[in-house]
C-alpha cells in the first residue's frame, strides 16, 4: 500500500507513526499486546585505537559429528591468544536477566543422574545505534541492524550475519541444530554466553563505527522470541492472573498491575489503526489452538478487559501479559575521544573503569574457601589469631575454641572441608511395613439355627371361588389439616435441610478423611550406601581484581530483591526542565530525533524505549536545550549553562543505583513523563571488565617415596616437614595447566555466615511472657541490645580500594561482605590431570584399544610450583598475576599461603599431602557373628533364616577391676580379672562345668568373642612387670569403654 495515495490512512499513519518502512517490513504474526518490558545490563567496550594483546576466549563451532566428543576439543587452548589487535570500534555485550540463565536440575529417581533444563533466550536482537545527524548537528539520527541469534554461521565466518534494520523483515530465519533450543549454555559450555567471542551477533554485536566521525553515541538493545510459545510468559499453563503473579515470583520479577488496563486499552486502538490501513495482525500459529479454546481467559480477541461497574477497579483479572521484551542502553559514549565537542572530558570527566593494575591484586592458595579467607583477614589485620577465629566463624564453630581441644576440633574441622563427597548407591533392603489405619472389626458370626426346634408351618388355601369386589377408596368425611412449614418455600424446595453449627455443616459436606486399613506386608526399600569421598583441588582466592556484579546481580538495585519490570506504554515520553519553580513546556523525543526504528517486524515498544533513551542520555543533552529554544540562537555561555542543567538532571536518577540512599529527594528535581527504567538497564559510559576465568600453569613435583616420605600426624600430614624435592633437577616432574571460572563464592559465604549469627543473636538470651496486645520485637532484651550494637557497627573500606566517596557508614555488615572485592576460583581438574584425564568417578578407565593413561597417580604426595596465573574477562582483557608472565614465572614473595600449604623453608612450594586421586570410602558392613559370608540380615519371606552380627556382650565392673563376658543370648560365660600380682585370669561363671586352666575361647561359643578373651589373657602376662603409674591392657580397655561424649 502507498500510504500518499491515500489521504484518510495517510492522517491515521502520520498519528500513529506507522511508515512507508514499516508497511513495507510488516510481519503479522508479531504479538503487539502488552509486553513486560525486562530490564537488562548491556556493555560497551570502545577501542579507540588498534593494539594490545588479547586473550583467546573464543569455542570453536562444533561440527556435525561432534556429538559425544568431549567438549575440551572446542575450547581455546588456556593462555592462547588472538593473532592480532582488536580493530576499532564499539563492542556490544549483554547479559541476560539472571532468570533466563537458571537451570532447573530434573531426575526421574535417586539412582538416575537426571539432566539440567536451561530455559530458552530470546533469538531476535534489535541493536540500534544513537548519533549526531550529518545532516543537522543539531539533530541524532538512527541506525539500526537486527541479529537472529539462533542461526547458522554466514559462509566462512564464525558467527552469523547482522541484518540492516530497514531492509529486514522477520521470516523464521535458518536455525543452527547445534544450538536448539537456544539457551545460555550455547553448544554446552555453562559460561558460553558470558564471552564476547562466543555469541557476537548472538548476544553481543561489533560496531565499527566507521561512519561516524564523531560522537556521542548511544546503543540501545531490544531483544525478543521469535517463536511466542518459548516466552517465559506465554505458558500454556499460565491460564489467570494469580497464575501470572506466581510467574513472575518464581522469576524474581515484579510488576505493579496498576496499568493493565491502560497498556491493553492503547495497544489495542493502535491495532485497530493498523487494521484500518490494511496490515494485518494475526495470533501466532503455535498458540492458535490454544486462543480459540472455548472459555479461554487469554483469548485476544477479546475487544476491552472487562471492568466492573463501581470504584475504578484498575484490573478484573481478565487479561495479563502473555509475552516480554528484554532491554538496555549504554548512553554518553565518547567517540573518537572520551569526550565531544563542548564536554571534551566526557560526562564521567576522564576513563573510568577497566582492569585494575596487577600490583592491586592480592592472591592466596589455600585448601578451601574458608582457609584461604582467613588468610586474608590474617594478613589484613596481621593477626594469627583473627584468621583462626575466622576460620572457626565461617564454618559455624565458634563455640568449640572455648573447649580445651578448641584448636584441635578446629584442625579437624577444616581437614574435613579439603574433601568432597557423592552417593556411594544403595542397595535393595527387604523390611517389613507395619499395617496402616484402623483394623476393621472383625464379621459378626451368623446366628445359629433353630434345629429340631423349628416349629411346623400350616398353609391355608385360599376359598374356591372369586373374593367380592370392592368399591375402592372411601370418600373422606372431612378436610386434611395443614401445619405450617417451619421453613420457607424456596429452602423447603432444597433436597436436603441440615440444622447444626458450621463444624457439622464442613463435615457433612466434606467429611474428614479416615486412612483406609492396610494390612502389614514385606516391601523392599532402596538403603543408602556409604558416601564416597575424594580431595578438593584447592583453592586460589584474588583480592583487588575489580569483582563484576554484572551476571547474576540484577537485583541488587531493589531492596525487596526482585528485578522491577515495566510495561509496554509506561517508558519516559516527555521531559520538563525546571527553571527555578516554573515548570517549562515539555520535550518530546520526536523534536530532536530524526526517525525512529520504523519496521513492522520490531516489536513497537522499541521505539517507545529508544524515545526513552535520547532523553536521559547525557550525549543528548545539547539538541535538548536546542530544542527547548524553539529556533532561537542561544549565547555560547548560555547554551553551556543550559545543556550543563540537563545534563545534571539526566545523571541525577543515577542515585538509585545505590539502594542505601533515600532517591526521592534527588528525583523530586527531575520531570521525567513516565516510569524511569531500573538502574541495570541503564550502563554509564564505564570501560567494563568483568573477569571471568582463570588461567593457571603448574608444575607437579611428586614425593620420590610417594606416602613414605610424609609423617603422619593427629589430623593430617605435614605435621612435621616431610623429605623435600632437590631445589633443582627434580625428577618426574610434571608441568599442568587449565582454567576455571571464578565467582563470588567467598564473599557469599562469609555473608551466609554472618546472617545465620544474626539470626542467632537475634534468639539470644530465650524468651519470656509476651503481655496482651504487644507484638514481639526481639526474643529477649540481651538480644535487642547485641542488634543494636551490630547494627551500629560501620565495616570501613580497605585503604586504596578506590577513590570514591566513602559510604560504609551506610552499609549493614552483611551486606557489605556479601559484595567485597574477592574473587574466588580453583585449580581444576588437577587431580583429573593427574589421573591421565580420567575423572575420578569410579567408571571412567582407558578402553580396551587404548594406551594406558599417562600420567597416573593413584595415590598423589609431592608438591606444587605456580608457574603462571591470569585473570581473562568478558572481552579477552587480561591480567598477569604474581608477577608472571610467558617468560617470567610467579613469584613465590607475591603469593600468600595457608599453613596446611606453606613449606619451611622453601616459598615456592606448595605442599600436596598424600591422597587417594579416586573416591574411596571406609567399608565397614556388619557381617555374621559365626564367621560367614552373608552380611547381617534380619528373618524376612525371601530369606527367613536371620545372619546376627553380635558375637557377645562385655560389661565392664569397675568394683573388681574386671570385664565380665556374655554369650551371644545374654548368658553369662565368665569374668576376665587382674589379680593381686598384676596378671589376669579367667573366671568361668558359676554352675559352669570347666577343667582347670582353660583360655575364655573354650568357654565362649563366639570365634572372635573367645580370641578377645585370648589376647586379653597373653597381654596380662606381658603386662604383669608393668610399673603401676601405667595402664594394663585391661585397664585401658576398661577405661576406654566408661568414657563418654560430654553433653552438650
């Protein structure tokens, strides 16, 4: 349609903003109701000029007959790097609400595995690009590309092609079947999504900005599903709006329905003009059936959502959004400088951001997150003794250092966490299950004949003959008498009338339950087995690294915890400058921006957030103020002064980006028409860094005696300093190398540990009577006193961790540990490595055509030496850490180390006490008390012959010193003694026919009950030249058996 040619659609066109473009682009089948609109981070990193070095970040695309090859031949090697320089120009990387990256674990029972189900991502990208108009300086003008992220790689490319927005139109795209359904995950690495290099085109997008020849710019992203049935939202079994509401719950969304009604009604005038020009708009064909389903709540077709009659009800419930837009911006960028003619310095005045210097980053190994914290607290307060405290915090075991063996429980606790466990399986267990519910009584026996008591029968004939016919009902003499109903008609007309209070009302209606009789019977039942357990790879921690808060943080602006959402038709769409107290005429987005998305395949609200975006982006600042005037030349002095105003009031709602500070004051100032968006959605022009991985290189310097060179201690080895490696020319060593990802994981941890003492100091001191009409505050006075003492407790920053304004006194301690500058990672798959690249998982092993995995250390002993270390992020950016480099390798001064790790004498090792490299668990099975092969089993219908495992009982009698022995059945066999000149007898018990001399063996039926009695006997004879001051075997036996765990 050629809209001139008609003038009655060319008004409603120019109205509604609908184009020639967009009539051109139109795609029917795009939903066009009320989207919620969901807020997303978005990064821009702009390389001004080519160079530098970059990390290899990069998986290659797998190829058709990569299915069941490991996924390591598709990773980059680790410390690998690109070929060349980045060339210039903008980078684009968004990260997707933390909501669309969860997987949900499924298994179908204990034993199955189960699979990881990742939700889907939307698969169309609007990526559009802000900048000043060749045209009109005084103008920002508009590109746009589109990315069908779910497609097939462009010939000879790695990622597939950026589609120009004005000549696009939707037409399903050629899928990629390595990447369907298409989630975070990509080809099935879990941090696929978080590299540059993975998804550009997918999730990130390249700009080279090569016609623009100067800035500011600005980048907004839109990104939706193609296919409607994908959308979190368009559920099938979504079917109301309290189903909708626990959506967006279980989402961690939120979303004031206060504006359904207003969205739907737009959305749907601006169908109704669309229609009368003639573009159709269409249900998607996957949800037809379901919206021409009789008495479907979510149908569209419904004209209006239903509004009662009475108060202004905002929502009836018939209608909630079915579908969602996720979005973003990067506003203020500068280009080819940091700043623009007029504000050279930029709106943050100078580079902010990107990787910190390596001399700022701390890096401690230790066993575990907890050992390598305290040994950053250690080093922070130069106290021992604050990072044993520490240690002790974190692990819920404060209380055990006030015991005499505090430190020792310590010690075993912490040696405890170096391990990680898995089931150990379960085994079939025949037991019986007791019957269930009320037994019914028993049948009520029949009663018994009359026997030859039966009394004869007489039958009497009917007279021959017809009997007389009557002459029917008599005539009544008199009128039938009527009481009057005690209740009226209409109840009268009930089926049924109860009478009674509620209770016996419910119980007629809904009878309580009673559990039906079932009778006891043998089932069998799954029995866990022991767990296997294995050795951690320990753990390296990095302090002062810049800690990114952009995966997995979206919530961290709202105090209630949920990322706040909009709808469509609630973005910005005016701005008022203040002027003192007057209020001047507003600014609309159309009055200083060329054109806008224009394509009938975009979902409209595009426009409306891109309109959003050239109002409180800083880079607009200066058409604002010349809009503002109307055509009227403004002084140089003047127009500086002005565009400095907007611009204040354009940064002003940044406030909010921190949720300690109360933003209504600072908002009040600024006249925003319409809902600003959260704070994630909106990324200032920051250099980004957002590490990632690590990348370690490691030599493996094994113990030439293997076990046999370390000694044993009361926890651990190491307890003395074990035979060392020659400082050169050791033998067998082994260079490794591998990445892994790093996470918040201490920071979480130490603030998990905080709030749980909160709670606890919370309960401090018990509870008392509460008097009537009082609500409890606190459990006890103690506890509100210790509240209040933490509450006023300011955590200070660390000295030269930045040089911003110093908000501690704001933060509550939790909190502020929840977010400290550490980072933490490991060393990966090092005892992999040190299997041959063997899991250790008790299955995996070299198939029979293969070589014998090498290298293989069943048990590891040695140590390690750190050879190199860098942290890689989002970009390829990079930090060399400890002072290592390709030629250099760390230095061992620039390492900190827990104890259990630090080596005497030599810092550039690291100690690796012995440890089994596979799972292994201690069998203990209760087995037959005579000796046999069955375990211990009790009389059951498969097996009614029942195995004990009791060879006896001993009871120790301390009046006489000795140990009296019991058989098996409880009878009393005999007493083991000391006597007066230190030896030990047998005393057979009383009534019991025995010759002189006999060992308790003979007595005692039991194998290993009567071998005990003859060791007992065989050490009394060695004990007896015993000095008195030590324990006999008896006596330590005896001792041992009395002693008891101390209650707690």
């Amino acid at each position: 349609m050629n809209i001139p040619d008609h003038p009655r659609q060319f008004s409603l066109a120019a109205a509604n903003g609908i184009t020639p473009r967009m009539v051109d682009t139109w795609y029917p089948f795009l939903i066009r109701l009320p989207r919620v609109l969901v807020p997303m981070h978005v990064d821009a990193l702009i390389v001004r000029q080519g160079g530098g070095t970059w990390a290899r970040t990069g998986m290659k695309t797998p190829p058709p007959d990569a299915q069941g090859k490991p996924l390591d031949s598709l990773m980059p090697k680790v410390f690998a790097n690109l070929p060349g320089p980045r060339p210039p120009g903008a980078y684009l990387h968004w990260a997707l609400p933390s909501a669309l990256t969860a997987g949900v674990h499924q298994s179908d029972s204990p034993d199955d595995p189960g699979t990881t189900k990742f939700p889907s991502i939307p698969d169309r990208w609007l990526v559009v690009r802000v900048f000043p108009s060749r045209k009109d300086p005084s103008m920002r003008t508009v590109r746009g590309w589109v990315l069908q992220s779910a497609d097939r790689n462009a010939p000879g490319l790695d990622h597939p092609a950026a589609h120009d927005l004005d000549a696009w139109k939707e037409t399903g795209g050629q899928p990629d079947p390595a990447l369907q359904p298409f989630t975070t995950i990509g080809y099935g690495n879990l941090s696929w999504a978080a590299y540059f290099d993975n998804v550009r085109n997918r999730l990130g997008f390249y700009d080279d900005l090569s016609d623009v020849p100067a800035g500011p710019i600005a980048y907004l992203v839109c990104g939706w599903y193609s296919d409607p049935a994908l959308d979190p939202l368009g559920d099938p079994a979504i079917r109301s709006l309290a189903d909708f509401n626990q959506r967006m719950k279980d989402l961690s969304w939120s979303l004031p329905d206060t504006d359904f009604h207003e969205a739907l009604q737009s959305a749907q005038e601006h169908l109704k003009v669309t229609m009368d020009l003639g573009l159709a708009s269409e249900w998607p064909t996957k949800l037809r059936p379901e919206a021409d389903a009789p008495f479907n709540p979510r149908s569209p077709k419904q004209a209006s959502p239903a509004v009662p009659v009475g108060p202004p009800y905002v929502s009836d419930g018939s209608w909630w959004p079915q579908a969602t837009l996720c979005h973003g911006s990067v506003v203020a960028i500068g280009w080819p400088t940091v700043g623009w003619p007029g504000n050279d310095k930029g709106v943050l005045s100078g580079e902010e951001g990107g990787p910190p210097p390596a001399s700022a980053v701390n890096v401690v190994v230790g066993n575990s997150i907890v050992e390598a914290m305290a040994v950053l607290v250690g080093k922070a307060t130069k106290s021992t003794q604050d990072a044993r405290i520490l240690e002790a915090f974190q692990l819920n075991v404060l209380p055990e250092l006030d015991e005499p063996d505090g430190r020792a429980r310590l010690d075993a606790v912490l040696h405890s966490k170096t391990f990680g466990s898995k089931p150990g399986g379960n085994v079939d267990d025949r037991v019986w299950q007791p019957p269930s519910g009320p037994e019914p009584p028993p049948p009520d026996s029949a009663p018994p004949g009359p026997g030859v008591f039966q009394p004869p029968q007489n039958y009497r004939k009917a007279p021959p003959g017809n009997l007389p016919v009557g002459t029917g009902v008599a005539r009544p003499t008199h009128a039938d008498v009527q009481s009057k109903p005690q209740f009226s008609p209409a109840v009268m007309q009930e089926s049924q009338v109860l009478q009674g209070g509620l209770g016996a009302i419910i119980n007629y209606v809904a009878p309580p339950g009673v559990e039906p009789y079932q009778p006891g019977k043998w089932v069998d039942t799954k029995r866990p087995l022991p767990r296997w357990y294995y050795p951690l790879d320990p753990v390296i921690l990095v302090q002062g690294a810049q800690r990114s808060f952009k995966h997995g943080s979206d919530i961290r602006f709202n105090p209630d915890g949920t990322l706040p959402c909009r709808i469509s038709g609630t973005p910005a769409k005016q701005y008022s400058p203040l002027h003192g107290d007057i209020v001047q005429p507003p600014l609309y987005p159309y009055y200083f921006l060329e054109r806008g998305v224009d394509n009938g395949s975009v979902p409209t609200d595009c426009d409306d957030l891109l309109g959003e975006m050239v109002l409180y982006d800083p880079g607009c600042s200066a058409p604002i103020v010349q809009a503002g005037a109307q055509g009227q030349p403004l002084p140089a002095a003047q127009l500086t002064v002005q565009v400095q105003k907007v611009m204040v009031d354009q940064t002003a709602w940044w406030v909010t980006r921190d949720p300690r500070i109360d933003a209504g004051p600072v908002l009040s100032k600024v006249n925003y028409g319409g809902v600003l968006p959260s704070p994630v959605a909106v990324s200032p022009p920051i250099h980004p860094w957002n590490p990632l991985h690590l990348e370690w290189r490691v030599e493996f310097i094994p113990s030439p005696g293997g076990a046999k060179d370390w000694t044993p201690g009361e926890v651990d080895f190491n307890e003395t300093v074990p035979k060392l490696p020659p400082a050169a020319g050791a033998k067998n060593v082994i260079t490794l190398e591998g990445r892994t990802p790093v996470t918040a994981g201490a920071s979480s941890t130490l603030a998990s540990s905080v709030r749980l003492a909160l709670a606890q100091v919370a309960s401090a001191g018990g509870t008392g009577s509460l008097p009537p009409q009082l609500i409890e505050a606190m459990a006890s006075h103690l506890g509100l006193q210790l509240m209040y003492d933490i509450d006023t407790y300011q955590v200070q920053n660390v000295p030269g961790s930045g040089t911003g304004a110093d908000s501690s006194a704001l933060e509550d301690i939790a909190t502020a540990l929840d977010s400290i500058d550490v980072l933490a990672g490991s060393l990966g798959g090092l005892h992999t490595k040190l299997r041959g690249g063997y899991p250790a998982d008790g299955v995996s092993k070299p198939g029979p055509n293969d070589p014998a995995a090498s290298p293989c250390f069943v048990v590891r002993a040695g140590f390690l030496h750190l050879l190199r270390l860098r942290v890689v992020d989002t970009f390829g950016q990079f930090i060399d850490l400890c002072g290592s480099s390709d030629a250099v390798p760390a230095s061992p001064a620039a390492l900190l180390r827990s104890e259990p790790l630090d080596v005497a004498g030599r810092p550039e090792l690291l100690a690796l006490p012995p440890r089994f490299t596979s799972p292994t668990r201690i069998w203990l099975r209760y087995m037959d008390a005579e000796g046999g092969p069955d375990e211990a089993r009790l009389a059951t219908d498969v097996n009614p012959t029942a195995v004990s495992p009791v060879c006896g009982y001993i009871m120790p009698n301390h009046l006489d010193q000795a140990l009296e022995v019991f058989g098996g059945d409880g009878a009393n066999l005999g007493m083991i003694r000391p006597t007066d000149d230190g030896a030990v007898v047998w005393e057979i018990a009383p009534g019991t026919p025995s010759t002189l001399g006999q060992r308790p063996s003979s007595i005692i039926p039991n194998l290993f009950l009567g071998a005990i009695g003859d060791a007992l006997l065989r050490w009394g004879v060695t004990d007896a030249g015993v000095p008195g001051e030590q324990d006999t075997a008896l006596q330590a036996l005896l001792r041992v058996r009395s002693i008891r765990p101390p209650r707690r």
